[in-house]
C-alpha cells in the first residue's frame, strides 16, 4: 500500500500538558496510547475524546523516558532504572524490576510484541519477554566512559520490521546492529560529528546518536542526532539525518540539516519506504521528511514544541508528537 | 620595605612582616620544643599560629552549576529535573545521587543553600561571587584569593600567595583574580594554558650568577627610584620582584609526576583533577590560596546530560581532595570551597536547560575552620526562593573569612581611608562559627 504524501501533512489537534511528555506508545488499531511524563507518571490517553483528559496510571520515581505496548501489557522505564509492568487488561501494575544500573532512556517493543527492548547509561541494552517480565538476554557492546573519561549514554534504540536486527546508538556516535536471536553484533557504523566534545572553551561535551530506525526492507540505518555545536551551552546546530548501509558501516546519505534548529530524537520511515521522518528539536521543534531515496526534503514543518517522540500509526494516517508541555496530531494523506 | 597596609589593630602595633618573621620563628621553635615555649599562652599569637595555617582551594563552578543537580536537590518537584535525592552521613540531609562520594563526607562539609546574591550576569555575577561586593567607581576591591593571600601568606615565603587555575576560555577573562587595591604583590599567578607556569624557569643564556646580580641592580635601581616616592603600586611591585626566586624553586609543585601514580590514579584522569591534586601540592607547600576554574557549566541545553557528565567528575575530586587533605592531618587547616556566579533556574526550559539564576542557590565550604555537617538556608519545595537563612554575598564572605580566623571588620587602609574586609555592617552567619 501506497504510503501518503508529506506534502498532505497538516496539523489537526494541539493539547497542552502541565509537564513535559518523554514517550508514547500507541495502542495499533485504537486513537488510545501511552504517556511517559516528566512528572514521573505513566498516563493512559484517549485522543478521540470529547474532552481530552488523560488518566494517571502509576508513578515512577523519575522522569519517565520510555514506555511501550507489548499485547496486553505496558512497560515503562525512567530515570529510576527501574521496568514497570501494567497489565493493561486488570488495571493494574503487575511487576516493577530494577532493571538497570543508570537511568533508562527508552524502552520499546518488537513489531510482534514478544520482546520489549530496554536502554540504560549502564550502556546496555536488555531484552525482556513482556508476558513473564524475564530478562532474555544482555547486548554489551557500548563503551562505559566517552574517550575523554566522562560516563557515556545510550540513548537511542530501534528494531528493523520484521524484528530480527536490533540497532542501538550512543552518545560518541557508536552504532551497533544485533541479531536479536543470537544477540552477536553484526555490524557497527561510526557517526562521530554528532558528538562534540570541546576540548578548549567549555571542557565537556554535547550532542549524540538519539534516534535510529531500519528502512521497511532493512536494508538501511538512518540515524538521527545533531552536527557539530561550536557553542555547546546550547543546541544550536542543525538537526542531522545520516543513512547507513549498515552491514557494510558505510554511510550512504546526510541531510546535515538546513532550517531546523536542534537534535532529532525520533525517527520512522514509512512502510512502503517512500519517506523518512525525523522529530526533535531545540526550544521549538520540527518534523524532517526525507525522500526514501534521495534522502532529500521533502517536507519541513515547525512545531510548537521541542518533539521528544512521536507515534506513527501503521497506516502512516496519523503521527502524534510529544514534547514539552504539548502534544500535536497531524494528518497525512 | 614594610607594607602600606596595616590592619590598624593594636595587636598589629607593629610591622605585619616583621610579626609574621617572628611567628614563624616561634612556630619552628614550638614545632621543635612546645614544652619550652607556652605558645597558646598569648591570645594574639595563638590566633597569628591558628589563622597562619590557613589555606584555601576554591573549585569555582565557572558559568554556574545548578544546585539542584548537586546539593539542594527537589526530587518529585516538576522544576526538581530527572536524578533522585540520596542520604548522606549527616542525617535528615540528602543531596543529588549525581555525588554518592560526596554524600559519605558531607560530615566535613557545610552547605549554604540559602544563597540570594541578585546577579544572574556572568560577568558582573563573577566579580561579586570573587569580592564579595561590587566595586565602587573609584576603588576596586580586591578578591578573596588577594585577601587571604594578604592575611595568610609569609613575607619569606619560597611559595607564590594566590595561584589560579583557568584552563578553558569561557567566561575567564569575566572571573580574573583580581588584587584590587592591594596591588600586584598579592595578585595571582595565573595558569591558563597548562598546568605548570610559564616563564618560571631561569633563561639558559644567562648563568645563576647573572640573574642574581641582574635582581641585584633592578633592586638598586629601584631603592634609588623609590627615595622620597611613596606609592603602593611602586611598593607591591617591589616586593613581588624580592620574591621571584622563591617562586621560581616552586616550579616541582606544579609538576604531577612527582606523586606517586597511585595518588594520580585516585585523584583521576582529567585536567580537574590533576589541577585539584597540585592544588593540594601547593597547600601542603604553605602556598596560602589556590582557585581550580572549572569551566563550563552554563547548560542553557541539555542541562541533564551536562550535569550527568560534569557532577559525578565534582564528586570525585572533592571527595578525594578532603580524604588526601584528611590524611595528611591538613583537612582543618585547608578550607575547600565551592563557588560559581551563580547557580541555576529551577524552571526546566524547552531545550531540557536551566538559565541563570542567582535568587536561591548554594555553595559549600569542607574543612578549614567550616562547621562540618551543617546546612544553612532553606528553599521552598520548587526551588524558586529562599524561605529561611538568606544569605547575600557579603555576609557569606564574612563568614569565610571568620572560620578562616580573619576578622571580616578588620580595615587595610588606601592612603587614610579604612576599608574593612566586608562592607560596613555586614557580619559572618553566627550558626555557622565553630
């Protein structure tokens, strides 16, 4: 099927929300998804209602990066580095696992929903059954301290369509892809301009790999984060798009950015391959799409808000973006 | 050439040096024998022997750490950001999980968390945050590294007085040591391109013989120059110059290598610790006050990841400079501070930053005459005011100046005017004296 056009794009709903929202899960087939909040809540949110009002689920004890729907069950992640469970049918928590060392940064399900899928700046990446809340299998491939001796950060996770590869990215730009079977790494890819360390004016460091996303025929690895700042106290440089052939760690496209100001913390394709969207941001944000083979622009729209995740329905009809304090619904097609 | 400056206490009757020579003297002399000599038997030399041992190492936050990522945290709050609160060794007491060494020393430390200091400038905030006042239009005070340099330091010292470490170059040219109206002889020697000063070392064309007789002319020339001028400015030069080959046989303290690598190891890897390392070198040296800039913590982005990346390196090396100090028996004589311009806002702006923010922040002194263990100040549950114990810039001056042993009221004078080390009224935290 024919995915929709990006030039059809066009906002359709705008909520404003007391604290900032980390990451959302949709529930397919349903306008219904799943919030993680800066107010260290998990809400459950209805966008089709009259009134929109959404319900406070459970708490963790920190931001709340992380949450994915995994059949009947949600599993969220935060700051805490704890996994909580919601049984989405009871109504109720089910399990809470301290799950990682450091502060969990995302936390995603499998396109089947039998893996859910959890990153930490423990620099690990675990896999869970999502029914028995059993810890499958470790993926240790990311290096704990950045080459100048600070703690390092993984921030950005995805798995291809069919749910056999699994990329994960890192704050110096280390790419990883997995076979998720074995958990054997199969290939890296190396995007260090998204890195900065300034070594002379300010002695730290910004910037990294937030986002990462298989094309529908996994084949391709695009990766999303920001270029080189020269003024780290802020995001001021372009939002920056890069495509892998990853099995070879060849880079084969970038769109360096040319209107958007900020870091790309999201990334799909649409499923006929056609586009590629980025979201992100700095003190406002944006939604990039690229041609699925020029990797060119196609469509750029400002937003509101700083975009930290986005949803994009499986009929590419619908992404809901979420960010701080809001979150805005567009159409497409 | 004894000094202009004179606190104008009785007790000071007579030359500050010419006191100080004979408290080393009788500082040796009670070292060698204490059951021949009642040292503690003269308050006014008791008190010459105990603030005569003070030193301080300033670790200065340049740019402005925020306070609540490091030791006012507001877990829970929506302004509190992601990192939860840990206990720490004095309880009811937590600080942010971004400092579990910290957390297990907070004993030798005492937290002000009631700073309210009016300036979210960086440039004018830093000269505030070094003086303790602002500058009057004709009168530039000198900054706490010139006056404890002033106070502490001993005129045959072989050590510099006021050593400052500056390394990156955001914000350094806004927060330079600064001697004021005490002129040159108690500014700083200032390292901003590596760890160990430039220009030390003696040139190898000239032999030692020649560059004492070459110091021997310029101080010639200079007596001739000085019959029948008075000037501070000529004075402090002067004795600047009579000190250059002391300051030249320092240069090993600068040199990291002389420790052993298992110290270098504990201290760490980074530039900020290797500084903080040679700091307490220098210290131990007698070398009466050293600043350890580290730049740059202005997160107006990604405050988070900024302050996940800077806090835990803060963490280490202050934990590890007060257990080094602690077991060299220097903990109570060196006083460790941290300071900044300011801190930052609890507001959580769009881009996960935090801006300037000088209304409710806090610092810390560890060992040195602090009282270990407290806190003073209180914000309110988000962050944005302080609610008890407000301190301004001045009174936190005159209070490290208290637990350093310096009377804050004491006057040096410029030509006949008397200027106390605080400003007129201004008085040291009482809750906060040992």
């Amino acid at each position: 099927m024919k995915s929709p056009s990006p030039d059809t794009l066009k906002q359709v709903k705008d909520f404003s929300r007391p604290a900032t929202v980390f990451a959302i899960a949709p529930v397919p087939g349903t306008e219904r998804a799943f919030l993680g909040c800066q107010d260290f809540k998990v809400y459950e949110a209805e966008f089709s209602a009259a009134k929109f009002e959404p319900k406070e689920l459970y708490a963790h004890e920190s931001y709340v990066t992380g949450v994915a729907v995994a059949g009947k069950v949600v599993v969220s992640g935060g700051y805490d580095g704890k996994l909580t469970w919601w049984d989405t049918v009871a109504g109720k928590v089910v399990r809470t696992v301290d799950a990682h060392a450091k502060w969990i940064r995302k936390v995603i399900s499998s396109p089947d929903g039998k893996l859910v899928a959890s990153i930490a700046d423990d620099m690990v990446c675990k896999l869970w059954d999502p029914t028995s809340g059993k810890l499958i299998r470790e993926l240790r491939g990311h290096k704990e301290k950045t080459p100048q001796n600070f703690g390092s950060m993984l921030y950005a996770v995805a798995f291809s369509a069919d749910g056999k590869f699994l990329a994960t990215g890192d704050k110096v730009g280390h790419v990883v892809v997995w076979d998720v079977e074995s958990g054997q790494q199969l290939a890296t890819c190396e995007v260090a301009v998204m890195y900065t360390w300034d070594p002379v004016q300010r002695m730290h460091s910004i910037g990294g790999v937030r986002s990462v996303a298989f094309s529908p025929d996994g084949k391709q690895l695009a990766v999303g984060g920001t270029g080189k700042i020269g003024n780290i106290d802020h995001l001021e440089a372009k939002g920056r798009i890069e495509v892998f052939d990853w099995r070879a760690g060849k880079q084969t496209a970038e769109f360096p950015g040319d209107k958007h100001q900020g870091i790309v913390n999201r990334l799909a394709w649409a499923p006929d391959g056609s586009w590629l969207v980025g979201a992100g941001g700095a003190g406002e944000g944006f939604l990039i799409f690229l041609d699925g083979t020029t990797k060119k622009p196609v469509r750029q729209e400002k937003l509101p808000m700083h975009v930290h995740d986005f949803a994009l329905s499986a009929d590419c009809s619908t992404i809901t973006s979420v960010g701080h304090n809001r979150i805005q619904i567009h159409k497409l097609g | 050439m004894p000094s202009k400056h004179f606190c104008g206490s009785p007790d000071h009757a007579v030359s500050r040096r010419a006191f100080l020579g004979s408290t080393a003297a009788l500082a040796a002399a009670a070292a060698a024998d204490m059951t021949g000599l009642d040292v503690l038997s003269s308050p006014a030399l008791a008190g010459e022997l105990k603030k005569g041992r003070k030193r301080v190492i300033l670790l200065w936050l340049a740019g402005g750490a925020s306070q609540l990522e490091t030791w006012d945290p507001k877990p829970g709050a929506i302004t509190g950001g992601p990192f939860r609160a840990i206990k720490t060794d004095v309880p009811g007491f937590q600080i942010s999980e971004l400092m579990p060494q910290m957390a297990k020393r907070m004993k030798t430390t005492c937290v002000i968390r009631g700073l309210n200091t009016r300036n979210g400038d960086h440039g004018s905030g830093a000269k505030l945050m070094m003086r303790g006042r602002r500058d009057e239009a004709n009168l530039r005070y000198p900054d706490l590294g010139a006056v404890v340099a002033r106070e502490m330091g001993r005129a045959d010292s072989k050590v510099p007085d006021y050593v400052t470490f500056y390394t990156q170059t955001e914000g350094r040219s806004m927060a330079p040591g600064d001697a004021g109206f005490l002129g040159a002889r108690f500014g700083p020697m200032e390292l901003t391109t590596n760890n160990t000063p430039e220009f030390i070392r003696k040139l190898d064309t000239i032999t030692d013989l020649d560059h004492r007789e070459r110091a021997d002319l310029r101080d010639l020339l200079g007596k001739q120059f000085a019959k029948g001028r008075q000037s501070d400015t000529m004075n402090s030069q002067n004795e600047a110059y009579e000190r250059v080959r002391g300051i030249m046989a320092s240069e090993k303290l600068f040199d990291v290598t002389q420790e052993s690598q298992k110290v270098r190891d504990r201290y760490g890897p980074t530039q900020f610790a290797q500084q903080c390392l040679i700091a307490r070198r220098l210290v131990e040296a007698g070398v009466p006050f050293v600043r350890v800039a580290r730049a740059w913590w202005d997160s107006h982005g990604q405050n988070f990841e900024t302050h996940q990346e800077m806090v835990p390196e803060l963490d280490h090396v202050m934990a590890t400079l007060i257990d080094d100090l602690g077991e060299r028996g220097l903990l109570d004589d060196v006083m460790i501070l941290t300071l900044a311009e300011f801190g930052r806002t609890p507001a959580i702006n769009a881009s996960l930053g935090r801006d300037h923010f000088a209304s409710a922040w806090s610092m810390t002194m560890s060992g040195g005459g602090a009282k270990g263990g407290a806190v003073y100040g209180k914000t309110d549950p988000k962050g944005n005011t302080v609610v008890a114990e407000e301190v301004d810039a001045g009174s936190l001056f005159a209070t490290i100046y208290s637990s350093l042993g310096i009377n804050p009221n004491k006057n040096y004078y410029v030509g006949s005017r008397p200027i106390p080390l605080v400003n007129p009224g201004v008085e040291a935290i009482a809750a906060l004296a040992k």
